[in-house]
C-alpha cells in the first residue's frame, strides 16, 4: 500500500471536511434567508380536479420531463448537455468522496474508464455552453463574471476530475492534489455563487408547482397532435 | 462611486424591501442565466438582434436592484454578480421602458424555465414598484385612475351602464319573448360581471350571453354596482388597486347573496377576480366564481341550450388568452364548447399553455407610446393565424379581441375576431 504525502493526506482528509463544514454553515444561513421572507399565501379556491401536491410534483419533475418544457423540446442538444454536465458534476462530487473514504469501489478499469468518460463528456459540454454564453449576443448580455468564472472553474475541476479518477498517487500526486483543492476550493466558492442555484431549484419549483397546480395549469396539458 | 439618490429612486427601494416575498426572492435568486428563455419570447422572436428583449435581461434589470439592496453576495461583490442599483429618476424611466414597454407579463417564458423562475409575476411586481413612486406610462395612469374613481377601466358611468341593459333588453324583446335583464335581483344563482369593454364598445355580447341566460332558464341577476371583474390592478402592479377592484365585485355578490359569481370572456378579468384577488384582498370570499366559458358549455352538456354548429361553418381557429391558459389551466373547455358550436374547429400551433401571446397581454393596449413595438412583435401572432388557414379567430377574452383585430388590420389578415358568446349565441336554436 502506497503511503500518502502529507500533503494530500490534508487534501483528501481534513482540508474537504473544513470545507464541507463551511459550505453546510453557509447553506444553513442561506436556507434562513430564504425563510425570512413572507411566504405569499394563496387564497383562490381549487380549480375544479386540480390540486396543488399534483402540480408541484409536476414542477420538480419538470426537468426530468424534457418533452414539457418547449425550451428544451426545440433545443434536444442543449438538454443532452445539461444532462451531461449535471451527471459529470455529480460523479465528481461522488468521486471526492469515494477517493478518502471508499477506494476500493474505484479499483475496476472499467469504474475509472467510465468515470473518465463521464467526466470527459462533461467537460466537453461545459465547453460548448461555455462557448455560446461568449458568442451569442443575447446570452452575453446576460452573462455576468460570475456567471464566466462559474462555468470556466466546472470545466477546468471537470478535467482534473478525469485526470484524478485512476487515483494512483504512486505515480505522481499532482492530478490528485489539484483536484482535491480544486474541490475544497469549490466548496468555499459554491454558496457565494450561481452554483448554489441548486439550493432554491427546489423552493422556486415548490412555489411555482403549488400555484399553478392549484389553479390547474400544472400538470401541462400539451397538444400531441402538433 | 455614486450615493447621492433621487427621493424616487430611495422611495422606490424602500418598497421594495416591502414587497419582494418569498417566491419573488427566489425567481430573482434562481436564474442561472442559462437563455433557456429567450426564444420562447415573442418580443424576441420578432427581434432578433436585440438582446434587450430576453426575458433573463428584462429579469435582470430589477435583479440588478435586489441583489445590490438585499442579496448578501451584491452587497458584498456587485460587480461580480451583477448588482446595480438606481440613483436617478432617468434610471427609473428606463426601468419602466422595460417592465411596462417589453414584457406582456405573458408568462410563456415562466413555463419554459428549467428553474421556476416566474419572471412574469416579479415583472408585475417591479410595475407596483414604479406606480408607488408615480413612473408609468401615461396610459396606464389614466386607467388606473378611472378605475379608483369609477370601479371600471373605461370611465362607464352607472347610468350609461344601466341604459345600456335597458336598450339591450329593448333589442332582445322581438325575438326573446319575456326576456328580462335583471338587474339587482338578491338570491339569484348567477351574478353575471362583465368588461366595462362590453358596455362601450361591444353591447351585443351583453344581449348574447342575456339570450343564452334566458333560453337555459337561468335565475340570474346582474348588479347596479361592482358589475366591471376586469382589474387594472394585475396589469400596473397595484395591490391595493386589485384588492379594490375585486373588492367591488365581492361586495356586489355578497350583498345580492348571488349563489355564483359567472364571469363573462375576459383572460385578466377572470385571473385577477378568481385566483389573485382574493390574495389580494386578503379574504376568502366564500362564493363560487367560474368563467361564462364553463356556463355556457354546461348549458349544452346539460341539454339547457339547444346549438347547431352548421351556423358557424366557417373554419374557425382558438386564441388561448394567456391568463386563462398559463394562468389558470383553462385550456380544453373553451375547446369542447367550439367543437359543439362550429364545424371546421383547427388548432394554431403552438396552442394551450404555449400559444403566443396576442401582444396586447399586460395593459399594453392602453401604452400607446409602446404600439410600434407592440405590432412588430405581433409578427408571431400574424404568422401562427395566417398558417391556420382559419377564416374566424376566436378567443375567450375582450383584451385578446382588441389586440387581435389591431394585428389583423397591420397585417392585412383575411380573418375575423370573434368571442365564444358570439358562436354560441349564433348556434342557439331557438
């Protein structure tokens, strides 16, 4: 068994929890923010079979639903690239775990293969969402810093993430230790940035579902015939 | 670095830390910038090259505000996140050229958003922002104001408006014999409200939806006061107006002890009275409210009226008004009722919950300072009737005739617009 640098001991151990910490702590002031607003209540009554636990289940599955949102029906190739993006950053957030705590799960070729894969097509998606936020004209002027940091730090973590995925330190732990303070770094930055949207996704989804359910838009009646 | 403000500009924030509840927090916090919207938009379709009409960037313009004002991460980084507030009053005319002059409040780009951002509702309450604070375009003052002072949108005094039932029952006697438009009957089972449109401009759908009452033997009633359900209050943002407006009418069918309020073809009329008002008038009013859409299909599901859908065989296409379909899920009634009424029914694409708005959505038709903006973007519109091959355009709401008509004449459309009052009425057999 390869003994670990002290370095990266730190960087996969008690530099991720400090952060981990962090980002809870932040999340758990941000989640009160969010409550110390006024809820607004809805007063209308039911329309007719509708109710608002159908339409809010409708509206949290919605993205999983492609086909109900016109957005992405017209544009299937930019919904494959949010899957794939999404998917990527979810394997990677599973990886920074898995590496300390669990690397056995990681030993088969054909896991590390997969993983590389995964997070190669992911970072070739961010690629492409990251080109068209510079060349379309519309979303530039939409676009802040934030907004260009946010996707360029997903893409560079994306690409050390399939570097790091072998996870053999023996051989140098350069890719390793890049990911893992890649990662912590991520973990301090996400809740000060448009990363975090992932933490209202739930609440905006919760509110628009229970009022449009209740007033019996959601769950979208479509027109299959066209 | 500025600080010194306009008394408007700081009036205006203080506001906004006032209204913004929590579903405005989150659509102002969750947008992600991602442009899933952006070509959802008719004002962007119809101009391409101008990224001033994404939904995300008119979003972004009292977004800015918030986050510089009430967003830890604007307070603390504005340049990075995009925070900006206002300091002067030209700012704030360039907010309302945005929020009143580029958004119908439509609601198409609130459907299609990945995230649940309801920019058409924060947009509605960025106007209540501005209107506090006496910015809005002209029209919209005007309308407002009648609607404070005389309880409808179109300055209709109580005697015209009474004259008016008067002449139309005179109309109807030579062929309803016995028909009778009542007017402050108590107990009745319908309490019928109406657009103040209808009594100035379009008197014969009053005689219509009268006809349809009379032959389904309906105890019905309309009232002296509270008789307008439409409500400029949805359209500038005002709470206090929707709850004043609605308020009215409540009073009306409250003091009647009307079983049912019945609410003629009006997509804002019928949102603003049904679903918001009672939020806004902070009450639970206790009597049932439905559209003249589900009344009239009622009557002939329950064999009350008797139609024939050869007298309307011309082909006929619907207008989904977008308060009633991306605002309160009416979308299969409107279409059952045609398809008992007319004989060539075809759909315009897209349809429902994703038709495109006639673009007199929002009170645009009252901002004539905005009409040439409002007509290019009713390109879209033109386009989806023109490809219906349709002869007839019809829809469930007088706002949606108006702006209709308005494109039909810019773009020399062969087609007429009608209300679904007007085919039943024309199938009735007597």
């Amino acid at each position: 068994m390869h003994e670990l640098t002290p370095l990266l001991k730190f960087a996969e151990g008690k530099l991720q929890i400090a952060t981990l910490v962090f980002m809870a702590l932040v999340y758990v002031l941000k989640i009160r923010w969010i409550l110390s607003f006024p809820a607004g209540r809805d007063r209308q009554a039911p329309a007719g079979a509708s109710n608002a636990k159908r339409g809010v289940a409708f509206s949290l599955l919605a993205i999983a639903m492609p086909w109900t949102l016109a957005s992405f029906r017209q544009h299937p190739l930019r919904y494959a690239q949010f899957v794939v993006f999404h998917l990527g950053v979810l394997l990677s957030i599973v990886m920074s775990l898995l590496i300390p705590y669990a690397p056995r799960l990681m030993r088969a070729p054909h896991v590390v293969l997969g993983l590389q894969a995964a997070f190669g097509l992911a970072a070739l998606a961010g690629i492409f969402r990251l080109v068209r936020r510079i060349s379309d004209r519309s979303m530039r002027a939409i676009s802040s810093p934030d907004d260009y940091f946010s996707i360029c730090l997903l893409i560079l973590w994306l690409v050390s993430s399939a570097m790091a995925a072998p996870n053999h330190p023996k051989s140098g732990e350069l890719a390793l230790l890049i990911y893992f303070f890649l990662t912590a770094f991520f973990l301090v930055y996400v809740p000060f940035s448009k990363i975090s949207h992932y933490l209202y996704y739930p609440f905006a989804r919760w509110y628009l579902g229970r009022t449009l359910g209740r007033r019996g838009v959601y769950p979208l009646v479509r027109d299959h015939a066209h | 670095m500025r600080t010194e403000r306009s008394h408007k500009a700081e009036k205006l924030i203080e506001r906004m830390h006032e209204k913004v509840n929590r579903q405005a927090m989150l659509s102002l916090e969750a947008c992600v910038h991602c442009g899933a919207c952006t070509d959802q938009c008719h004002y962007v379709l119809a101009n391409p090259g101008d990224p001033s009409y994404a939904p995300a960037c008119k979003g972004d313009q009292l977004r800015r505000l918030f986050k510089a004002h009430m967003d830890w991460t604007g307070k603390l980084a504005p340049w990075w996140v995009g925070a900006k507030s206002v300091y002067t009053d030209k700012e704030l005319e360039e907010l309302m050229d945005t929020v009143f002059g580029k958004c119908t409040n439509c609601r198409r780009c609130s459907l299609v958003c990945p995230m649940g951002v309801d920019l058409a509702s924060f947009n509605r309450m960025a106007r209540g922002l501005l209107v506090h604070v006496g910015v809005m375009p002209a029209g919209v003052a005007a309308v407002a104001k009648d609607q404070w002072e005389l309880g409808n949108q179109m300055g209709v005094l109580k005697e015209e408006y009474l004259e008016t039932l008067s002449w139309m029952e005179e109309e109807l006697e030579t062929e309803y014999s016995g028909l009778h438009i009542p007017v402050d009957k108590a107990g009745a089972d319908v309490l019928y409200a109406i657009n103040p449109r209808e009594v100035k401009y379009d008197p014969r759908t009053i005689a219509e939806a009268a006809a349809i009452f009379h032959l389904a033997g309906e105890n019905w009633t309309m009232s002296s006061d509270g008789w307008d359900m439409t409500n400029f209050g949805l359209f500038n943002g005002d709470d206090e107006l929707g709850a004043s407006a609605a308020g009215r009418l409540y009073d009306a069918a409250h003091r009647l002890g009307a079983k049912k309020v019945v609410i003629s073809e009006c997509g804002h009329g019928f949102r603003s009275t049904r679903c918001e008002g009672p939020t806004w008038a902070k009450q639970d009013i206790g009597v049932p409210m439905e559209s003249s859409i589900f009344t009239m299909l009622n009557y002939i599901r329950d064999g009350r009226i008797q139609v024939d859908p050869v007298r309307n065989s011309a082909p006929v296409t619907y207008h989904d008004p977008c308060n009633l379909a991306r605002s309160c899920g009416i979308t299969e009634e409107p279409r059952e009722l045609l398809r008992a009424v007319c004989l060539d029914f075809r759909e315009m694409v897209p349809n429902r919950a994703e038709n495109f708005c006639c673009t007199g959505g929002g009170g645009a038709m009252s901002m004539s300072e905005y009409a040439p903006r409002r007509l290019k973007s009713a390109s879209i519109k033109a386009e989806q009737l023109r490809a219906t091959g349709a002869r007839v355009v019809v829809t469930a709401c007088h706002n949606c005739v108006d702006a209709l008509a308005d494109l039909i004449r810019h773009y020399k459309l062969d087609i007429e617009v009608k209300l679904l009052v007007n085919l039943v009425s024309n199938a009735m057999v007597r």
